[in-house]
C-alpha cells in the first residue's frame, strides 16, 4: 500500500462523513457521519506518520510517532462527544418525543 491510496481513502470517509452529516436528519445518523470524518482524519495522520517518517518504525522513538499519539487523542475526543451527544439526543426525545435535527431547532419549550 502506498501513501496516496491511504490518503484517497481517508478523504473517500470524510467526504461520506460529511455528506452524511449535511445530508441526514436523524440525530443518531448525524453522530455516525461524524464519527467516519473522525476515522478519515485517523487514517490520514496514522498513513502521513508512517510515510513521513519510516526511521521511526524502525527505532522505535517516542518522538517520531505524533500522528498515532494525534489519533489517540482524536479517539479519546470522540468518544466523549459521543457520550455528551447521545445524552443530548435522550434529552431532546424526553421533550419533544423526536430525533430529528430539524425538531431540535428550538430548545425552549
């Protein structure tokens, strides 16, 4: 596998994701798309870190693997907005009785 294939297909997920972010109205959908432009951004930092600097797989320096400690820290990111999100999403269906992005234009009742 070569860089510019990785590179294809992380933009191939981001454009899903967002297509998929712009596109749906389902909150739940919503959150998804978001989480595959996260995983295009994962595997572009991961390919460019490896590409970049092959020495660092062959060392094993701390130093040189930046874009693997980024996706961690992309994963840890996510994962907590996945968490704020769908408590969000269960309080917007406990008052309106609706997933829908477009029910959740208003949050006063």
């Amino acid at each position: 596998m070569t860089l510019e294939r990785f590179l294809i297909l992380g933009a191939i997920l981001f454009g899903i994701g967002l297509y998929g972010a712009l596109s749906k109205k389902h909150a739940i959908a919503v959150l998804m798309s978001l989480e595959i432009m996260f995983n295009g951004v994962n595997l572009t930092a991961v390919a460019l870190s490896r590409y970049t600097v092959p020495q660092a797989f062959e060392t094993a320096s701390k130093f040189l693997l930046t874009g693997h400690v980024f996706t961690v820290f992309i994963i840890t990111v996510a994962a907590a907005e996945v968490a704020l999100g769908l408590a969000i999403i269960i309080a917007i269906y406990r008052t309106r009785q609706s997933v829908l992005v477009t029910d959740a234009k208003e949050l006063n009742r």
